[in-house]
C-alpha cells in the first residue's frame, strides 16, 4: 500500500491523506548512492490523484520497511501522472553547513556536521564506527559534507568510509549495513534474466616485490594458485619502501588474498527474465538478500570463490518483491568503504603501512593467540614457520627451530636486553 501524507509531517504511522492506487511503483537504492522512488498513478474514478501534488510524502514499502519519500517531479500525461520521489534523507539538500571543522571521533564528526546546520532539520546522526579523524568543509550541503568523494572534498566518507543506513529521519553511518547471510550463486554462463561481466584487465597473477632499500623480495617474483587460468602470467611491480625484506611475502600474499589475481565480477539478475528459465531456482537466493550484504560468487570454469557485496536494487513497491538485484565485486581493504567494483590492485597498494600490519595478522604472518604475539619469518603461518618471534609474559624470544622448539630470548619482561 502506498500512502500519502502532507509535506510537513515527520511520522507516518497513520494513512496520512489517505492510500493510492497506482498502476506502477518502484524503489531503486544504490549503496552509498541514490535512493529514489517512481511511480505511475492512473486518473482513477476516486480523485485519488488529485492528492498528488509536489513536496508532498510517499510513504511506500522497501527491503527495509517502510519509507518515506518527497515527491520532487510530476508529469501529467494523458494517461496519467508519472510521480519521482526522493527519500525523506534528500531534505538535507536544501540545508547549508556554511563551515564545518572539526577532528575526533566519527560521532563527533557527525555532531558537528549536523550542529554546522543553517537551519534545523528533524534529523539523527549516529554510527557504530570508531577510530579519529578530521574532516574540514565550507558552504557544502550536509549530503556533501557526509558522502561527498570528490577529490579536493573533504567528507565523513572521505575520512572514515562506511556505509550509510538510511530510515526515515535516522541516518546511520556503519562499517557495513549488511551482513554475510551465506548466499552463495554459482555461475559458468551467461543466462537469460543474469547479466554477468568480469573484467581482467587489472588482474595480477605474478608480483615482483621490492621494498625498503630496494631490496627486492626473496625470488623476486610470487605467483598466485590462478596462473594458469589465463594466457600468460599477468606480472605487476609492487614497491612498498616501508616495508622490510622479511615483510614482502606477507604483504604480497595479502594482495592475493584480497582477490587481485581474479577478474572483477558484476552480476545483475533480473527476477523477472530469470523466472521465465529452469535455473531460477539457483539464484532464487538472491531474493533474500539486502542492499550491503554479502554473497560468495563462485565461476564454474574458473573454479574460484570470491565475495561480491549487493551494491543496487530495483524493488517492486505494490508486490514488495527484488526486480532486480545487483551484485559488485569488491576488495575489503581495511581502509575505505566497499561501494562498487572499483577497487583493485592499485587500491590494495595504496593501503597504509599500519592497514598492512592489519591484514598480516588476519592473513597469519602474525598470530595472537593466549600465550601471547608470534611473528612468522619465513612461512605466513605459525605451523609451518622455522623463525619465530614470540612476545609473551617471558619478555621478547626467538626461536629458529619452529612453534615447539627452543627460544632465546632477547629481551626480559623489564626490557632489559638479555
């Protein structure tokens, strides 16, 4: 049911003005994106679409809930009116934030984005996300001063990435507002209703390494377990002057982890061309799903597996049903927010050398474990590593003969060097 309600009104838990009766009405949410409403409304017998007018609140049904959407744009037609809507989060175009300097914490920032506005707006800021940062901007809008990604803009994304959660007045800023539900589609070809692109040409399949000093990593090269899916090796220079002849590996290997060394993968599955075909039910899945969320994407051909995150929608309003679902490849580099296809290996590269110490404990060349911090030297994993620093409750050891073998230690609990 779609309801509309009068320009002023902040709660929609009545019928407002009453319910509508349109032939046609979409909602398409994009993350970190537009979220937009139309809709195609008959002249009917009830002057319903007498209601319709400019500014006025569609209050319709999403993956989410119920939402409210202003009405920005009306085209009569002989044969009736065609409604675009804008979520109620697009009132904060109208508002100014004439200067905004501020550096703490994501809340903080959020408070004084909203306090720098020129005229008060029912809205909430709130977030999940920690760390500090600072964010300095003059005569931007609040949509600009939170999402902005312009290069010579300064913005909460820009800062501290994240996702944005729009409902109704509440705007929330998440490390990610989905979640892995254990999706998983496989795929060889392409279907009637599943449009699939993959990209190569950024892939990377052998890394020639060099780091602090120009010392080049031991063997120069690595190559991923994907080589010989393609024509030839796919060779890319990695320099990292911060990082030492003993941290290469790692930080390479990290690179393939992330998925570097596979093609970027799109896929759109259009519910209704797939219900038409025997392999609906195979992706049927994807019914399930919500804008953020992640699914594991897996090429019959290639055999790989990798994870690709709901990036856009098309939802039907009136049979509160997906059209059409959009998956993006993307690359969790620690750093920014996962919003599209776009990341790669130069992404990846750019990470800070504090991001890589990050990714080499997920990826095991460090370890924490109750006994205490193990670093691996010569292997990624405690279990098959013959150098390895421990710092635990007996100060700082190093052993040469593995996990098990004999430590020297190097430094006592006090830091006195033994």
């Amino acid at each position: 049911m779609i309801t509309i309600h009068e320009k002023n009104s902040t709660t929609f838990d009545t019928l407002g003005l009453g319910a509508l009766l349109p032939s046609l009405c979409t909602v398409k949410e994009e993350l970190n994106g537009l979220y937009e409403l139309e809709m195609e409304h008959p002249y009917d017998e009830w002057g319903k679409w007498e209601d319709i007018e400019k500014e006025r609140i569609l209050v319709a049904s999403t993956p989410r809930g119920k939402q409210p959407f202003r009405i920005y744009h009306i085209k009569p037609d002989m044969n009736g009116i065609q409604v675009n809507a804008r979520h109620i989060f697009y009132d904060l175009l109208d508002n100014l934030c004439l200067s905004v300097s501020v550096s703490g914490s994501p809340q903080s920032v959020l408070n004084a984005i909203k306090n720098a506005f020129a005229f008060s707006m029912p809205f909430t800021f709130s977030t999940n996300m920690s760390g500090t940062g600072s964010v300095s901007a003059s005569k931007v809008n609040p949509i600009a001063a939170l999402l902005s990604d312009d290069e010579d803009a300064s913005s909460f994304i820009k800062v501290f990435g994240g996702e944005i959660l729009r409902d109704s007045f509440t705007v929330s800023m998440k490390t990610s507002i989905g979640q892995d539900r254990g999706v998983a589609i496989r795929y060889g070809k392409n279907l009637v209703g599943l449009e699939i692109s993959e990209d190569i040409s950024e892939v990377a399949t052998r890394i020639y390494a060099y780091g602090k000093d120009g010392v080049a990593m031991s063997g120069g090269y690595r190559d991923s377990p994907y080589i010989s899916s393609y024509r030839y090796p796919k060779i890319h220079v990695f320099e990292d002057s911060s990082l030492t002849y003993y941290e290469l590996p790692g930080a390479v290997q990290a690179l393939f982890n992330e998925g570097c060394d596979l093609p970027k993968v799109n896929i759109k599955a259009n519910f209704q061309m797939l219900s038409e075909t025997e392999e609906y039910k195979e992706y049927a899945v994807l019914e399930e799903v919500q804008l953020g969320d992640v699914v594991t994407v897996s090429n019959v051909k290639m055999g790989f597996h990798k994870k690709a995150k709901v990036i856009s929608y098309e939802w039907d309003c009136l049979l509160e049903q997906y059209n059409e679902v959009e998956l993006g490849d993307f690359v969790a580099d620690l750093t920014s927010s996962v919003t599209s296809g776009e990341k790669s290996l130069s992404t990846a590269v750019s990470a800070s050398t504090e991001v890589k110490q990050v990714i080499n404990l997920v990826n095991g060349v460090a370890t924490i474990t109750s006994q205490g911090l193990y670093i691996c030297i010569d292997t990624n994993s405690i279990d098959t590593a013959t150098k390895i620093y421990h710092f635990g409750n007996s100060g700082l050891r190093f052993s040469s003969t593995g996990i098990k073998g004999t430590y020297k230690t190097i430094l006592d609990t006090n830091g006195n060097r033994v």
